[in-house]
C-alpha cells in the first residue's frame, strides 16, 4: 500500500508500539501532512540466559510519517516510554518537548553520546503550537513525577491521549487528580480519548501513594533493627514517603544502586527531595545503630549485579544481613520476573532476615499501582463523555476489557486495534488494520548495535 499523508481534514493516530503489548510505547498523530511524535520507550525480554534483552519499536514501516515529524513529546520519565530515545533519535532528530524533570532523566540518557538532543522545556498546564498540532500539558497522577496527559488541538480535532495515569487524591509529590480540568465543558469537543488499559482487568479504585506512606512508616516504625526498602528509583513519592518516615522514626537513609542515585539526583535538581530526606553516604550507613538506619536499593525485581541481588548473596561490598534487619519489597512483581523475585526473598530469609512483600502482604499498603483499575476508568469517562475511545497500552485482553468499560460508562464508539494499525479520528471514525508494518529492535550490548527483529 502507498503511503499517503493525512490532510488538513483528517486527524490520524499511529501506534508503532504499546498497543497490543505493555511498555515499548510509540505513538503517532497525523494531520494536515505532518507528524507529531509521542514518546519512545523501550520494554525488557528475559532471555533463556536469565539476562534482560533491551528492545524497542522498529521504527522503519513509518519512515514516511517520521520525514514529516515536527516534534517529539515525552509524556513522562518511565523507560517503557523514553528508554528508545538515546537509541533512536538520530533517525529522526526533532525538537523533544517536555516538562523539567523529564528533561533532565533525558539529559542524563544521552551523556556520552555525540548527539545531544534539542530539549524543550515545557511547564505545566502550558501549550506549544508545533507544527499543526496545539499540545496541552496537562497535569495526571502517576507513579512518578510530572506525567502528563495532553490535549492535542487540531483544525481536523482534538485528542486527550492520557499518557500513563490514575486518579489519586493525595500522590505525596504533584498535585492531586483534578477532574475539573478533564471535564467535558473545560475542554474542545474531543475526536478521541485514548487511554492506558494496563489495569483494565482490577476491580475497584487503585490504591494511593499517601495510604503507602502510612503503610511504609507503620512498618518501619514497628522495625527494631535496619530497615531495608527494594522499590523503583523513578517513583520519588516513595522515596519521598521513606524519607518522611525516616524523619518521624529517627532514621538515617542511604541510597544502593546507581539508579536510584542518579534519579534522586535529578529530582533533587528540579526542587524534589529537598526536605524529609535525611540522606547519608552508603558508606556511613554501616556505623549507625540498626534502629536508626535505613537503606533504599535497587533490584526489586531480582536484576541479576542489582544492590538488593548481591545482598541476597551476601556479596555486597558494603552491608551485610542478619537475623534483626527487615527487608521489604514496595514494588509490584512484573509478570516473568517471579522466579527471580523469590530467589531474592530466599536469600534474605537465609540469612536471619525478615522479609515484608507487596505481593504477598496486600493489606500491609506497601505498594500502589500507577495505572487506574475499572472504577478509575468508568470515572474518567464520565468526567470527559467521549464519543470515541482508543484503548491503548495494554495486551489484547486489557484493550478489550477498557473497551466494554467504554461502552457500560455510556460511550458510543470504541475501536480497538495493535500496533500499526491507522486510527482516523476525524470523522467517520475507523480503523485501517496494519497501515504500516512493525516490529522490533533488539540491542546488542557487546557493540551497541540495533538488530531487526520481526
């Protein structure tokens, strides 16, 4: 089929990655003969080997579309959604659209490369005409930092694609879920609301970060030894949540894990973490008394080299378990990672430690999700009343269940596709299965290399 371009009529959304599969998120809006871009991640295969294969949307079926990209917006600073940049920007380097602390993850992705991208720093609630297409930043509650859904305001139409997101009342950092500002009078007439499907299949409301601060301090509180904590290095309403019960029990926290100090440092670089984080150099974690020391690592999900892997081991260079420490894991399991996760807990439990997991202690509020279940979904299409709704982010049984939501809330129009079909949103809407063909990309670590794979 001939590629064509969308014209001044015709509103268009591409997906090359993240419908039909969770992570690896790349998306396409067309109108009037261009392109805008949004995000651009990755997602991580277990190999036979136990190692993690990094991989990422072939861009190549859309070269067309990508010679008419104006620019590139990255909703938020998760690797399922900006991890491809530093490996694909120099096939189409435009101007990446952000808000600072995204920025600044970007930035430090891009350190040693000999191409530097061009960053456009963007503020909340703010809009930027870039090329065709007029992008709102606005404001959603998320597991890190400045996540954005964006009104995208075209002559053809408009569409709220909600990037990542719940509705949580109290997120520790940012502000709360504001409806207002997603109600159906304080926007355009919108063409298309495409939505994150990641918990489509989770009953009720998913929990929020405030009620994890209070589980985090009643579990810390109730520790009379050290305190080990496993969660995400991007979600600083945790590490900031830790920090505050640190602060309350008389603790001193360190940091293991070259993430997690690399993203306290950018968040503290943008005004996060600057209170309620008593802080001290791993190396002096050692010659605190167990009551009055905390560490925060990384390797929840059992990365083989992470600081909570080598302590499983007894191989850390700096710290050591024994029967009085507390482990706990604040972080959800990612489907294929179990058997990685309970090899880490049967490590501790080897060594005397006691072990508190968010998978298997529910009740004890140690971990929220970041995605919204059925009732946050039901709720959002009540606020916004689309006439048509594109479920994205999710496998083919999270979009298909987003879409019977869609439909119970009251929704007229649902279509539901994968990656590279052609979603015409201006009317009348459809949908073009395989517009364009996709697949991935494997890199090679040993030569930092792409490698087609279909």
């Amino acid at each position: 089929m001939k590629f064509r371009q969308p014209t001044d009529q015709e509103l268009w959304f591409l997906p090359l990655g993240g419908s039909g599969e969770i992570g690896m998120n790349l998306n396409l809006f067309g109108h009037d003969d261009c392109w805008l871009m949004v995000d651009c991640g990755i997602t991580f295969e277990r190999q036979a080997s136990g190692e993690n294969q990094i991989e990422m949307p072939d861009p190549d079926g859309a070269q067309e579309a990508l010679r008419s990209l104006v620019g590139i917006v990255a909703t938020h600073a998760h690797e399922d959604h900006i991890g491809a940049l530093p490996h694909l920007y120099k096939r189409f380097p435009k101007p990446i659209y952000t808000t600072a602390f995204t920025a600044g993850v970007i930035r430090q992705k891009f350190q040693g490369d000999a191409l530097t991208p061009e960053l456009q720093v963007v503020d909340s609630y703010s809009s930027r005409q870039i090329g065709p297409f007029k992008v709102t930043w606005l404001p959603i509650t998320h597991s890190t930092p400045e996540t954005h859904a964006l009104l995208i305001e075209t002559k053809a139409g408009s569409i709220l694609h909600t990037a990542d997101w719940k509705i949580d009342p109290a997120p520790v950092i940012g502000p709360p879920f504001e409806s207002s500002r997603f109600r159906a009078q304080n926007l355009p007439p919108i063409s298309a609301l495409v939505v994150d499907s990641t918990n489509a299949l989770k009953t009720g409301h998913s929990k929020s970060e405030y009620s994890i601060r209070a589980g985090l301090k009643k579990a810390i509180a109730a520790a009379t030894g050290r305190v080990i904590i496993g969660c995400f290095a991007s979600n600083i309403a945790r590490l900031q949540s830790i920090g505050q019960a640190c602060v309350e029990t008389d603790r001193h926290l360190a940091l293991a894990g070259r993430s997690l100090v690399k993203m306290s440092g950018i968040a503290k670089s943008v005004g996060y973490l600057k209170t309620d984080f008593p802080e001290i150099p791993l190396s002096h974690l050692g010659y605190l008394p167990g009551e009055n020391a905390l560490l925060i690592a990384t390797g929840s999900q059992g990365e083989r080299g992470s600081a909570l892997w080598r302590l499983a081991r007894d191989q850390h260079p700096d710290l050591a378990l024994n029967s009085t420490d507390l482990v706990i894991l604040s972080a959800k399991t990612i489907p294929g990672n179990d058997a990685e996760v309970a090899a880490l807990v049967r490590g501790f439990q080897a060594q005397g430690a006691v072990v508190l997991s968010a998978e298997t202690n529910d009740v004890l509020d140690l971990h929220a999700s970041g995605h919204p279940n059925k009732d946050e979904l039901s709720a959002l299409y009540d606020i916004v009343q689309p006439n048509l709704v594109i479920p994205v982010h999710g496998e083919p049984q999270h979009l298909a269940e987003n879409a019977k939501i869609a439909k119970a809330a009251g929704v007229a129009s649902t279509l539901t596709g994968r990656n590279g079909d052609l979603f015409v949103c201006s009317n009348p809407a459809l949908i073009k299965r395989q517009w364009v063909k996709t697949g991935r990309l494997v890199y090679s670590q040993p030569d930092r290399s792409l490698i087609k794979q279909l």
